[in-house]
C-alpha cells in the first residue's frame, strides 16, 4: 500500500492532534499548541505526518531553531516522533521522513528522547543501528527532557490509590484538608500572574531560572484554552500559596510547573495539590499520571532528594528512560554546536540568572 510523508498546515491541528492523542506514545510535546508555545521562544515548529490511505500512521512535530553565526539549523523532536518503535520498518519509513526535511532546512542533526524504557534493548539496538549517538548521559537533569520520572498508575479506584501511598504523603494530605487548604480548580486567566508571582518566589528561593510571563501567557492560550492544560491553585485563609500547572493529552496526565510560597508552608499544600490533579487526572479518563522529573541519583546527600521523596510518597514507579540520541547529518557543524555552543549558552544562562536575582533584591 502506497505511504506518503508531507508536512501539514493549522487547518489539520485538530487531525494532527487526535492522533497523537490516540497514539500509546502520545505525548502532550508532540502535540500542535506545544509547537505554537515554543514558537514564541524562537523555534520554528514543523508537523509531519506519514499516512497510509489517507489515515495517519506516524508522525513528528519537530523543533527547528536557526545556530548562531552559522546557516545551519538543528531539529528536535520532543518525546518523539509518535511511531510504534517496535515496528522498525514504520520508524525507517518516518525517519527518512525526517532526514529528507532535514536536508531542505539544512539541519546538522535531529534530537529525540522518546518515551521508551531503559530496559526495552530491542528499541537501544535499533536507534544505534540507524546512526543515532547518545548525547546527554547524567544522572540529574542534565538533558532537555528528564531522563527519570516518577509515573503511576491511576487505574485502581481512588481509595486503593490513597491506601497505596506512604503513610506521611496520606498525613499531609489530610493535614492540608485539617488545616484548611482549599484547591482552586475553575482557574481563568485572571489567577495565571498569581501563579507567577509564587513561581518566579519558589526559583530564588530554590536557585532555578524562570520564563518570562509572556512565556506563560501563550502557554495558556496555547494548551489551557485548548484543554489541554489546567491551572490548580491552593489557597489558605483566603490567600494563594501554592498553584500547579497540569498538561493532559489523550489517556496520560503530566505534572510540569510547581510553585509554592515561602508563607505557609507548613500547611502542606503541595500534597493536596498533588491528590487533586490525580483526582482530576482519573476523572478525565486517563490511566496514567506523571509527576516528571527526578534525579537518577539516588543519594540522601543529593540536594534533589527531597524531590526524589516527595514524588516516591505518591507510590509511582520509578522510571528511567532510554535518553537522549542524536542523528548527526553534518559531523563538522555537529562538533562546532557540541563544544562551542555550550560555552556561549552557558555563560549567557548564567549571565541572565544574577541579572534577575540583582533585579529581584532591589524589588
């Protein structure tokens, strides 16, 4: 049967979509409106499609983001492509695909960290047997995507799920609840600078960078207003103290953005916070919610484990994935964004970092 790979345009979003939510690898960085949210931080988002009789059988929203200095580009494919990569003559067929777009937008190499287990060698065997190169292999969260989440499954009922969990994650939610936490689930638009206010308060007081508000602004009209997004906020005595951003996309859940206020942490929002979006997660028919990254390093001393705990409370799977690989189409170009790119990146990311803390003392 004849296949056709080509790219698409908006007027095929919602068919672009629906496959990529029906697909076992489906992920919510696949999806149309994440294309359209990295968009406004300067990536050019490319949608291909492989079809079979005019039914999708494949497909890849790929990143495209122009080098510095030099014509050359480099292509990404978040938690993609969506192919059954058990099926390696579907995944030669797609990524030849993606080498010919490749070719026309003069990219020195495609990036992808899909979904795929540690464990599962048969994909590890493929990937290194088509060219790819592990890029990115730290034990913290040293590549673009985590490399190890915390994933559970939300198929039991709700009181098993509850019962599973480690008994000190059961006492702080039920303390919040004690204590008054209420979660605010109907958020709009109105509540997203509130939500950025305890963000950009949670990054200086854990030390981590933070995208502008209008960063969020698209977000919002790009995933909430799509529904594929939701905002959560915990509020006590009538004041917001912690809030979440949740991203869901056909029968899987992800935890991406969390903030809390340096007030009132003793109440314990983030549990119940937690509790809630597993809740929602359950109610919107998904079987699976992920609480994203954790350090691969697994120390008491590590200044992550904390993280590492209060996602293993909840009870889900510790989970490693296969990494990041790179298929280097220009080995010079591919050397030159390897060693001196990082340098300059580094150095502009730190550069940004005191500036905004200088700016936030002054405040």
């Amino acid at each position: 049967m004849a296949r056709e790979a080509r790219l698409i345009g908006p007027e095929e979003e919602k068919r672009f979509d629906a496959f990529v939510a029906g697909h076992p690898k489906g992920h919510f960085l696949q999806s149309y409106g994440w294309g359209e949210v990295k968009a406004s931080t300067g990536w050019q988002p490319l949608r291909l499609v492989l079809e079979e009789e005019g039914r999708i059988i494949a497909a890849a929203s790929l990143l495209k983001r122009r080098l510095p200095y030099i014509n050359k580009a480099i292509l990404y494919a978040p938690r993609g492509p969506v192919v059954d990569f058990h099926d390696p003559d579907l995944f030669s067929e797609i990524l030849a695909a993606i080498s010919r777009v490749a070719r026309q937008e003069g990219a020195i190499l495609l990036k992808i960290d899909p979904d795929i287990p540690e464990s599962d060698r048969a994909v590890k065997e493929l990937l290194q047997e088509k060219g790819f190169r592990l890029a990115a292999r730290g034990t913290g969260f040293d590549g673009v995507q985590p490399r190890h989440v915390f994933r559970l499954d939300i198929t039991p009922p709700l009181e098993e799920l509850l019962a599973n969990m480690h008994s000190k994650t059961r006492y702080n939610i039920r303390l919040a609840e004690k204590k008054g936490v209420v979660i605010k689930e109907d958020c709009t638009l109105e509540d997203l600078p509130v939500f950025y206010e305890i963000l950009k308060e949670t990054t200086l007081r854990d030390h981590f960078l933070v995208r502008s508000y209008n960063y969020f602004e698209t977000m919002w009209r790009e995933m909430v207003e799509r529904g594929y997004a939701k905002l959560f906020l915990a509020l006590y005595q009538g004041e917001a103290i912690a809030g979440t951003l949740a991203f869901i996309m056909g029968d899987k859940a992800w935890y991406l953005y969390g903030a809390s206020s340096n007030r009132h942490r003793n109440v314990m929002p983030n549990y119940l916070l937690q509790w809630t979006m597993i809740r929602w997660a359950k109610e919107q028919g998904c079987t699976m919610y992920d609480f994203r990254g954790v350090p691969g390093d697994l120390d008491e001393n590590n200044p992550l484990y904390g993280l590492y705990r209060f996602k293993k409370g909840f009870n889900g799977v510790f989970t490693e994935f296969v990494g990041e690989y790179d298929l280097v189409y220009s080995p010079f170009f591919y050397w030159l964004w390897q060693t001196a790119f990082p340098l300059y990146s580094h150095g502009f990311r730190r550069l940004l970092f005191w500036r905004k803390k200088a700016r936030a003392a002054e405040e």
